[in-house]
C-alpha cells in the first residue's frame, strides 16, 4: 500500500519506436533515486498514439530495461494501486478530472481549428452551452495570470509568466485527453511524488503544474535532466541516425540511439549502465566504474550538472572493452560464442572443434571491445587472406631477401615443426639465430602472409590454430604471388 511519506517516481515510455538511449538513461536516474533513497518506480505505458503505438515497441521497452538491469515496481506485468498502467486504459479517468475543471469554471469549450490560443480565439465569450453540443468542440484550459515557478532539483528555480502561455487543449472533441493533461491525471492519480525526466520537457512543464494547482493537489517535485547532445550537432535524436555517418573510428561516430543495437552487438548492460550513469553524474570524486549496486549506494540528485552531455562513441567502449577484460575466461567465452558463430556460421564452427574454438577466443579478450567485433578480427582463421595492403608489405620489407628466408622458413620450420605453441617458438627462435637476424624479421611477414594483417595475437598461437598444412600453403600462396618492392 502507498503511504503518505513514501516517494513514487514513473518512467512513462510511449510504445511507438526502440528504446532510445535519452529514455533508458532518464529511466536509470529514476531507478537510482528510488533505490537509493526508498520507494517505488512504477512504470506507466503512455499509448495514446494508436497509430504508432505497438505491441512490439512495448516488448522492446520491457525487454531493454530487464537486460539493463532496471526493475520497477508497478506497472506492465505486475500491477500496483492503479486500476491500470496504460494510458490508453484510463480515458474514462481523464474524462472524470476533466469534469472537475468544468465544473470548476477553469475551462471553456472553444471550436476552433488547430491549437490557437487567446489572441486568435474568442471562443471563451460565446455560448459556451451551444459550444459544448457542438461535435467539433475541444476542452480547453483556461491560463491564470501571474507566474509560474519551479524548484527544480537540478536547474534550481525556474520561472515562467504564464502570459507566455496559451490556453491549451485537454480534451479533444472525441472526449479523449492530450498528452499534458494525462500526464497530470496519471501523475495523481498514481501517487508521483517525483518527477524525473528530460530537459526537453521543461516547456509543458508549467502547463502541467497550473493543472495540478487547478485541481487543488500540490505537484510533484520535479528534476530535468540535461539532456545527451549527438557529435553530429544538436540533441542525440533518432532523426539523426539517418544522416551519413562518421566512420567508426572518428570521435564524431554514433552507431544507433536505440538500446537493441547494443545489445545485439555485444555490449555488456552493466558497462552501458555505467556509460549512461556518467552522462552528467558524478558522486564528486575521480572514479569512472561503478556497479549497478554501487550506483545505487553512491547516487545523488545533487551530484547531476546542468549542463547536457556528449555522447562519446570511444568512451561507452572503452567502458565496455574494460568490463569484456574483467571477464573470467568461461564467461567471456559464452558471451562472445553466439557472436562468433553468426558471423563464421555454425557449420564451421563445429568443424573447428569445441577445444578449438576454447584455444582461440581467449586470445581475442584483450582485443575487442564488444563482441560483435569477434567476427572480423577472427575471420582470417577460416578465410585465406589474398588481398594486402601496399602499406603493409611495406612495412613488412617484403624484398628478395625477405621471400628468401620465407622459402626457407617452409623448408626448415613449417616441413619439421609439429606445430605446437612451445616447438614454434623454440624452432622460430633458433632460426633468427641462425640467420643472425631480429625476430621481426621473419614473423612479420609470416603474420601478414597468414592472417592478412600486422596486429594479430602471439604468432605462435596464430600459426597452431592455424595448422600447420593451411600455413604452408598460406605462405607459399604470399611468395608466388604478392610482387617483391
């Protein structure tokens, strides 16, 4: 049962899209300020849209905040003390505040087209008993002088003259109410002690406490967040995802605003939830890492700026790529193994072996920071590479004497090697003696001629996992065909 004394925040998501990441961060603050100090989250579906509201868009939001770890405690699939959690369910509630205002004298009935305020519409000194039966007819609110002020818990006090404010619309001519109106109703009606959401709110916010104050119920305590800002400039909106795109190595990339995409593409909740805490949170000291648990015990309002955040493509993964490593192996490997057969297939995973691919993948957790990226760093295993970068048979030295000692690494390595790690390394290492020559010498253009590419793990794991058949014919295929500089 609610109590006078307890404290009810709501994340009210509207169905009609994925689950940006401005909204799971606004509904990680409210998870942290409830847990932190006492008192319950509820969870409110605001699908009054009926054209673009879905039932997939709803499992998408419920989906995304039990992968981040984001619990509530009323709402879809768990009630609580409202008769129901969706908006679209509780019409019949709305109509019965707005009847209060009604009667109250605080509204008129107003028939004109579109959303005109005060200055364009007269409606207030017509018949307002023949206004009501006509069906075109919307309920709108009547705005009281003087001014309108908050005591926001991040911005601090914020004023607004409500002669800047236009009379606005509650109910529709259908009976049904607008969003600012709902909000409110919901809001009471379900015990909000609190609200917590974004900046770009701030604007109905003074619309919403005449509301409160009209229906003589003091108005929650509020709190805007600042809100994300996109490299690609302005707020990091949806919209913007279809705009081209920096390459994936600029400080400028963005990949997606949807949670799903990281999801799917290997980042971890608990580092996506310590990115998106560090967006304008900090408990005033130099540490970056933090558990969900540790969020909990250490958030605080007070430790939010005002000023918006920048989404930084390179720090949510160094974040994540910090958390892959801290992995124990047996867990990294069941993270990155759906990952690593949907981009080899699993025909050819299995053919590799499960002691195989338990050899291999622990090399890579040092060197992905999701594990979508598996796929590509590992593909050279089951692919011959033929194609080089001029760059890098460069670098490499690839001259005659460099294809010299390649015919002889066939010759004296590969044909006699048994190909383990510890043989490869002994063997490898007396031929360098041998030939009087530095190690890279002859290991760089044998990674090259095998994976495709300079940077790989320790080349004698390379070359075991490799086989050593596929080697021979891999480095025999480098010196017939890639032309000496």
């Amino acid at each position: 049962m609610m109590t006078e004394r307890e404290i009810r925040v709501r994340f009210a998501p509207s169905p009609t899209g994925q689950l940006h990441i401005g909204s799971v961060r606004t509904a990680l603050f409210n998870y942290l300020f409830v847990k932190s100090g006492g008192g319950k989250m509820v969870l409110r579906i605001e699908d009054t849209d009926e054209q673009r509201s879905t039932e997939e868009s709803l499992r998408t939001i419920i989906d995304g905040l039990r992968w981040l770890g984001i619990d509530w405690d009323e709402g879809p699939e768990k009630g609580g003390i409202a008769e129901s959690y969706y908006q679209s369910e509780r019409v019949e509630i709305h109509r019965e505040y707005a009847q209060k205002l009604i009667d109250a004298g605080k509204t008129y009935y107003c028939d004109c087209t579109g959303d005109e305020g005060p200055t364009t519409c007269n409606c207030k000194n017509k018949d307002q008993e023949a206004l009501k039966n006509s069906p075109n007819s919307v309920v709108r609110f009547n705005i009281p002088d003087g001014i309108t002020e908050i005591d926001d818990l991040i911005r601090g006090k914020v004023k607004f003259n409500n002669l800047d404010i236009k009379d606005f619309v509650i109910l529709k001519s259908n009976g049904n109410p607008v969003y600012n109106f709902a909000v409110v109703v919901d809001d009471i009606t379900m015990g909000i002690t609190h609200v917590i959401r974004g900046d770009d709110h701030l604007s109905n916010t003074p619309k919403q406490i005449l509301l409160y104050k009209a229906l003589g119920v003091e108005p929650p305590i509020m709190a805007h967040l600042p809100l994300i800002l996109s490299p690609l400039g302005g707020k990091l909106s949806k919209r913007q995802i279809a705009k081209p795109q920096n390459t994936p190595d600029s400080q400028n990339y963005v990949p997606a605003v949807n949670v799903e995409w990281y999801c799917e593409n290997g980042f971890l909740p608990e580092a996506f939830v310590n990115y998106l805490a560090r967006l304008c949170w900090s408990n005033g000291t130099d540490e970056e890492f933090f558990t969900l648990d540790e969020l909990i015990e250490k958030f605080s309002m007070k430790g939010i700026s005002p000023t918006a955040a920048l989404y930084d493509w390179k720090k949510l993964k160094w974040y994540n790529g910090n958390y892959i490593r801290n992995l124990s192996v047996e867990r990294f490997i069941d993270e990155c193994m759906p990952f690593f057969i949907k981009a080899h297939g699993k025909e050819a995973v299995d053919e590799k072996g499960e002691e195989w691919c338990s050899k291999l993948l622990p090399l890579y957790q040092e060197r992905v920071e999701y594990f979508a990226e598996i796929g590509d760093k590992t593909k050279f295993y089951f692919e011959r590479p033929v194609e080089f970068t001029p760059k890098d048979i460069k670098k490499v030295k690839w001259n005659d004497e460099t294809r010299d000692l390649l015919k002889e690494f066939l010759l004296d390595i590969c044909a006699k090697s048994d190909f383990t790690v510890e043989n490869l390394e002994s063997t490898i290492n007396q031929f360098t003696e041998q030939k009087e020559i530095k190690l890279g010498r002859i290991m760089q253009p044998i990674r090259l001629a095998v994976s495709g590419t300079r940077a790989t793990p320790g080349l004698y794991d390379v070359l075991n996992l490799i086989g050593k058949e596929e080697t021979i014919e891999r480095v025999k295929w480098f010196i017939d065909n890639v032309d000496v500089i």
